[in-house]
C-alpha cells in the first residue's frame, strides 16, 4: 500500500469518526429537552393520581405518598408486571387497605403506556374525572404526555418520580424512549 492510500484512508477514518461524533452529539443535544428537562406541571388537586407501570419502582410510593397528602381520592396503579408480581412495591399496597384514598390496582392491556391511557380513558368515563396527576420516571414523561393525550380529553398534570436515575440508565432511556416515540405514532388509543 502507497503512502498516498495510506493517507487518504486515515484522513477518511478522522472524516468518518467526526460525523459520527457529530450525529450523535446531534442526538443527544435534540433529546435532552425531551429527555432530560421535559415539562414538568406544577402539583395541584386532581381527581385521580396514575402511576405508570414499568422501571423505576420508587414511583409508586410517591404515587401512595401523594395520594395520603390529599393531592387526589383515587391513586390508579398500573401493574403490567401482573397480580402476583414478586415486585413489593406494587404487590404489597395492591393487596393492603389504604387509609385516605382509594387504590385501584390495574394490567393494562397491552401492558404499554397505550393500554394505561385506554384504562384511564375508560374509567375516567366511568367516575367523571377531568384532571389526572400522572407519574413516571422522567425520560418518559413527554412521551407518556404524548400518548395519554390522546387517549384522555382532560387535564393530565405529569409529573416526574423525585428520585435519581442512573447515568447508564439514561443512555438506555434515551434509545428505548425515542424508540417508543416511533411506535406511538402508530399505536391507536
């Protein structure tokens, strides 16, 4: 090999490492709004509080934890991991009285973000419900938003789970939520 190839080779290998750098610099700067500092709603009084099933179990003690501040008469969990889940934090509650609100504990069917929105859907036809505070964990929250707006004509106050994610969890939360953006599109409430 010629050192002329040679050299064009290199040159075309930094070429090629720059744009890939730049893409994905791209990415993540495109994501970060969306991911990373979503809208986020002031906490207010709402008719139902739901909390979104999937990673980050330490949503549903804050979903149990507002609903004894008051926030709502109702706190939904969604539990698509099943009824007998060897996950405590969703079994144990789902199986207890609460004092303060009601529990209702629910599979969505499917078990995605759209079979929770069909799920509120339904039962917030069923008791009236206009405003909804929503939790899950915060890479999920604009596509959660976008997906339970069409599922729900009233007023969703989303809110993120007030605990820390883990830096290789947002690299993973990053691919899996703009992969989810893409089935939402075709995904019907």
């Amino acid at each position: 090999m010629t050192g002329r190839l040679r050299g064009w080779l290199t040159r075309r290998r930094w070429v090629l490492a720059g744009l890939a750098l730049a893409i994905v610099a791209a990415l993540v700067a495109a994501g970060y709004p969306v991911y990373v500092r979503p809208q986020v709603d002031e906490l207010r009084r709402a008719d139902a509080i739901l909390v979104l099933g999937g990673e980050g179990v330490d949503r549903y003690g804050y979903g149990l934890e507002l609903g004894r501040q008051g926030y709502a008469s109702t706190v939904l969990f969604s539990n698509p991991y099943g009824e007998w889940t060897d996950i405590d934090e969703v079994r144990e509650p789902c199986h207890t009285p609460q004092t303060g609100f009601t529990l209702i504990c629910f599979a969505p069917d499917p078990s995605t973000t759209v079979g929770e929105g069909r799920e509120l859907r339904r039962l917030a036809s069923e008791n009236g419900w206009k405003t909804v505070i929503v939790i899950t964990m915060r890479p999920h929250l604009s596509r959660a938003r976008y997906i339970l707006e069409r599922c729900f004509d009233g007023e969703l106050i989303m809110r993120p789970s007030p605990f820390d994610i883990a830096p290789w969890y947002w690299v993973w939360s990053y691919a899996y939520q703009t992969a989810g953006y893409a089935r939402a599109v075709i995904d019907r409430c």
